[in-house]
C-alpha cells in the first residue's frame, strides 16, 4: 500500500518505508506500539515505560528545574531551553 510520497533517491525511498513497516514492537504488557526502527523503539520505552534518563532545565525558576518536572528526551528538553529561555 502506497502512501502517495515521491522521492528521488531510491536511499530516501527506503528510510521512508521504515515508518511504514513497523517491525519492532514494544514487549511491555498492554502496550500494542510498533516502530520502524529500533531507536525510535528504545524511545518510546524510556519515554513511557522506564523513563531512566531525565533532562532538568537550568533556570532555577523553571518547573522543569532539577527537582521538579523533567524531558524524558534531550530533544524536547534543547527545544524547550530555546524557546522558554
């Protein structure tokens, strides 16, 4: 089944596909996710399952601030020190 996505490069055609073919599933009970990488896996397991790593803001008035509320990602948490700060 085709998603109506053109590429002109058979190696963007393929890393695109990934996100179509969901390979990899998330072995915790109750959780029927899927991904098509296995980062993007390992993401969502720290995210909503384990959540090992935490990113805590350096603005000591942030509710983000160590202590308080934390990034499961260091994506999110870059994004939000450019924006909120």
């Amino acid at each position: 089944e085709e998603c109506g996505r053109f590429f002109d490069q058979v190696h963007k055609l393929n890393h695109h596909k990934r996100y179509h073919d969901r390979k990899h599933e998330c072995p915790y009970e109750g959780c029927d996710k899927k991904f098509g990488t296995k980062t993007h896996l390992d993401r969502h397991i720290n995210d909503k399952h384990v959540k090992s790593k935490a990113y805590h803001c350096i603005e000591p008035t942030c509710p983000y601030y160590k202590g308080g509320k934390a990034f499961p990602r260091k994506d999110n948490w870059r994004r939000h020190m450019v924006k909120k700060h």
